[in-house]
C-alpha cells in the first residue's frame, strides 16, 4: 500500500531535493519526494562546475540521483504539490496536498521548487535559450570563450554582467536595448574594452541550429555566436500559509528567505537551492539541499528526544 505519513516530504526533485532526499534516506527517515519534473537547467544539454560531474547532461544527473535516493528507501512520485498545511488542532506537522494522488502527512516539509526565469519579450530568445542564449558565465562561459559575444541590456545589472562575461571573451559588445549605461558604466565598459551599440533587439538572427546573430530595430544585422542576458525569476511554490518571497538583493526578482540553516520563516519548513538562493549553480545546490536535510533531521531528533523525555517523566 503507498504509504500516506513521512517523517519529510520534500517538494522538488532537483539537484537540492534529491540531495536532500539521500541525507535524509541515510539518516533512516521516511521520505517522500515529490518531483514535477520541471527543472530549471532543462533546456540544457550539459552542466559545468560540479567536480567529477562536469559536461554531464543534467537529466542524467537526476536520473542517478533518484536512483542513489530510492536505494536509501527515498519513496519518489513524479507529480505536483498543490498546497502545504499545517494540521489540524492538537497534530503536529503538515498536510501536503498532490495533484495526482491522496494527501498525505509530513513531519516536516523541505521545499526545493526552483525558479521560473521570465525571459525579455525577444523574438527567438527563448527557443534559444541554454543553447547559444545564456546567461551564467560560470555555467557557459568556458564554452564560448573568445567568441563574438552580446550582452543584451534589460536592466540596472546588465553592464555588471557584460563587465563579467569580458572575462571570458574580447570579443564582447553592449546592446543598450531597454538599458542605456550611466556615465560611470560607460567608463568602466569603455575600459574594458567593451563597444556599446545604442539600439534595441528585434529578434535573434538563427541558420540552421545556430545562432548567427542579432536584428535590431534600426534595420542593421550585427554577428554573434552567442547572446547573453539576464531573466527575472520567480519562484515556483505551492500554496503555502505565511510564506512570502522576498525581493533579492540582485533587483531581478523574489526568492524563499532562509536562515544559515536553510529554515524558512514556517516552522517545520525548509529550503533550498535556488528557490533560497538563485545564484546557486548545480553543485552549490546540492550542497545546499544536504545541509537542509541535516538541521531537519537534528529538529526531528530533538523533538523525539522531548517527547521521550516527557513519556519518561
């Protein structure tokens, strides 16, 4: 029979959640991970950075990670969380209600939901996008390097990033788009190097599979093999009672709060990965997700030591 309580149910069934999921598997706790198969690298064909995993598809990423978890005894439903719940008066822990199964009871919730990237209106942009269409240096940055580079401007953070991208390439230019620089930025592009065209995009210029580069609205057609831009983003949650995201401190969008332990502002929830933290790579994710798993584990320790305790006395 499918089991209907967990000492955790984890929401999200990525880098984070997964590496949650083994933690808390290890630790001999019940664990349910809820996994809707929506991750938010998807529309890429390989990860970088994550020692001894580096070019890695990250679908099979995942795949093995949810192999790894159901060895520990990690129960995985490929399917959407709705809402969390507190329980009803005089039961501790929550209710999670599913789209595609009964609800069921968790001791403890860890939310590792992700991010949804808005991208600019740009024609062709999106079906680009993780392709030739970025926009994390570290991520991709190595496999562009000294290639003809845009940085599309769509916000107050859009010269830093090309003052970041230069690092990977000479060959780099500012599209002003819907973000003209201020003086200081100007300076600072002009001393690295960086041209600064004043226009806006009207659409990717592709042959084929390929990226060749960028119309503008002034009629010109400038080369490129690769596009870079920035995305606002916003988490992706279920409904939650007192659980607000917060602007981040970049302006380009709202994130979940945590403290240095990963506990959310709800008692008896945590977070992690980039629903906490959006500028966490895949391996800082799954570092995230693990250490998550470990302070819910020791509040799940304390709390049957109390009741031992009480049962004792």
């Amino acid at each position: 029979m499918t089991r209907q309580q967990y000492n955790a149910v984890i929401i999200g069934g990525g880098a984070a959640g997964l590496s949650a999921a083994v933690a808390l598997g290890r630790a001999r706790r019940s664990v349910l991970v809820v996994d809707a198969g929506e991750p938010r690298n998807a529309p890429a064909s390989h990860m970088h950075g994550f020692l001894s995993r580096d070019g890695m598809n990250p679908a099979e990423l995942l795949r093995v990670g949810r192999l790894e978890a159901e060895g520990y005894g990690v129960e995985v439903h490929r399917g959407h969380a709705l809402s969390v719940s507190p329980g009803s008066p005089g039961c501790t822990g929550f209710t999670v209600e599913l789209a595609e199964r009964p609800p069921v009871r968790a001791r403890r919730v860890l939310l590792a939901t992700g991010l949804r990237d808005d991208l600019p209106d740009i024609p062709g942009l999106a079906e680009r996008w993780g392709k030739d269409a970025l926009h994390c240096p570290y991520c991709h940055g190595w496999e562009v390097r000294d290639e003809r580079i845009a940085v599309i401007g769509t916000s107050h953070m859009a010269a830093h990033h090309a003052l970041l991208w230069r690092q990977w390439t000479p060959n780099l230019t500012f599209i002003a788009h819907s973000a003209t620089p201020d003086a200081e930025q100007s300076a600072q592009l002009a001393a690295r190097g960086i041209s600064v065209v004043h226009a806006q995009v009207a659409g990717l210029d592709v042959r084929g599979d390929r990226l060749t580069g960028l119309h503008l609205h002034n009629g010109a057609t400038l080369p490129f093999d690769a596009v870079t831009v920035g995305a606002r983003f916003h988490p992706v949650l279920p409904r939650i009672d007192g659980l607000a995201p917060v602007d981040h401190m970049s302006g380009m969008g709202t994130h979940v709060p945590v403290d240095a332990m990963g506990r959310t502002a709800v008692p008896g929830i945590w977070a992690a990965g980039n629903l906490a933290n959006p500028m966490a790579n895949v391996i800082a994710a799954a570092a995230e997700g693990s250490l998550a798993a470990h302070m819910l584990n020791m509040d799940l320790i304390t709390e049957d030591t109390d009741l031992a305790v009480r049962a004792a006395s």
